[in-house]
C-alpha cells in the first residue's frame, strides 16, 4: 500500500495542480469559513481549503492514510482529522480495502459488486477489510460548527453520508460513478429535500462546470442517466446560492 499512496502523493500534489483546486474552491470558501473534506484521502482539498483561509474538518477512515494526514497536518490548528466512515447513523460498518488502490476503499457492498467486470473497473480487488466507527455530517457539524462547504467522496457511500446531514451547508459536492447512477439519483432526491434547487457537475478531475448554468435535481438527474458509461466519474455540486456554481 506504501507503493500505492506514493502514486497518489505524486497524482494529487502534481506541480500547478494545488493553483487550480485554490481557484476552483475560493467560490466555495473564503478565511475563516469551515470545509468538510469527507474522504480526505492524501489531503490535498484539505491544503486547497486551507491555503483559501479556512478551517478543515478532514475525515479519513483508512489508518496508513489518517497516519499521512497526521503528518501533514498535525500541526496546524486550523484541521481537526477525524478517523472515521461518515453514514446514516453512528455505530461501527466494514471498509473494503483495495491495497493496490487506497484510492477505492468503500463501506459499500453494492459498489464493489458494481465495479466487478465493469468497463474502466478491470483489475480491481478489494483484498482486505476493517470493522471502523461510524460518525454523521450532523454529528461532525455538532462538534465542530457548521459547515460552509462539504466535500464527500466516498465510493458508493454518498447516499449514506448524506443521510445523515440533518441542516443544509450553503455548498457541497458529492462524486457519482456511472457503475452506480442509482446512488447520484438518491444523493440528489436527498439534496432536493433539503432545500437544494441549484446543481452543477464536474466530469473526472477536470474542475470545470459542465453546465454554463445551474440546472434543478431532475434536469441534473436526467444528465446523469445520459452519460455514457466512459465517462467514468465526477462530482455533482449542489448550493443554496445558484451564482457559486455558474461558469
């Protein structure tokens, strides 16, 4: 696994690519605002978030990870990590490992099996498990203050964070797969009952809105079901306030 966070340490921390996260997230948060980065991963939003001025929840399940993100910012005041899965409800649920690819761990049974034999999925095993706590987006925002922005990423476990958020942040994105629309489909009828009405996407790590303008949950959803399964990935965004997710 040491091998395989090395390549994600070298993809995630590429030169030029920490100025156009900062560009990308400053619509989302400013000095002294609070982000949620669920799924923090090697930790470069949580740098993005902080280099803007804001303070950063970094939730990270996976030991070797949470031990990275010790070391990276164990000394700065303004992250608060948290080693934990983020669900529905507190308690304890199994995280799959994928030891080739950190990148993939998932508490979510129907994404594995999703991502078996699919196109674009080819050579991926999850060869090791972990019985870890589970905590709530309205757990962490009763603890540390409510978010201005929230990241998840958590493979095919979105629709089960996001079932634990009990008051709308003003911004969040989630990531959708194409080997799984149904939990995209779930995370936005969530979000809509939530008072979310404007939704903007991002394919793969491109960083760039694919609609000029925000469109509602059906018309987002109906982009979704029409994608072809290349695409892959990418993160739908979703706020309260339309202008932060326009070109």
């Amino acid at each position: 696994m040491a091998r395989a966070i090395g390549r994600s340490l070298r993809s995630y921390y590429a030169p030029g690519r920490a100025a156009r996260l900062d560009a990308f997230h400053a619509r989302f948060l400013g000095p002294g605002e609070l982000g949620f980065d669920i799924g923090a991963h090697v930790g470069d939003r949580t740098a993005s978030f902080r280099r803007l001025g804001a303070r950063v929840v970094a939730v990270e399940p996976q030991p070797r990870l949470a031990r990275l993100l010790r070391l990276i910012f164990g000394r700065d005041p303004g992250v608060a990590r948290v080693a934990a899965l983020v669900g529905a409800v507190p308690g304890e649920a199994v995280l799959r490992l994928n030891t080739a690819n950190p990148t993939v761990a998932s508490a979510s049974e129907a994404f594995i099996a999703a991502a078996d034999g699919a196109p674009g999925w080819e050579g991926q095993r999850w060869d090791a498990a972990l019985i870890l706590p589970v905590t709530t987006l309205a757990a962490l925002g009763a603890t540390h203050g409510r978010p201005d922005f929230v990241k998840i990423d958590v493979e095919g476990y979105e629709a089960a964070a996001l079932a634990g958020l009990e008051l709308a942040p003003r911004s969040l994105s989630f990531e959708f797969t194409t080997i799984q629309r149904d939990v995209a489909l779930a995370c936005l009828e969530r979000l809509a009952a939530l008072g979310y009405r404007a939704f903007n996407a991002c394919l793969g790590e491109a960083m760039e809105f694919a609609h000029p303008r925000p469109v509602d949950a059906a018309a987002m959803a109906g982009w979704v079901t029409a994608l072809p399964a290349e695409a892959n990935s990418g993160d739908i965004y979703a706020s309260l306030e339309a202008a932060r997710i326009a070109r």
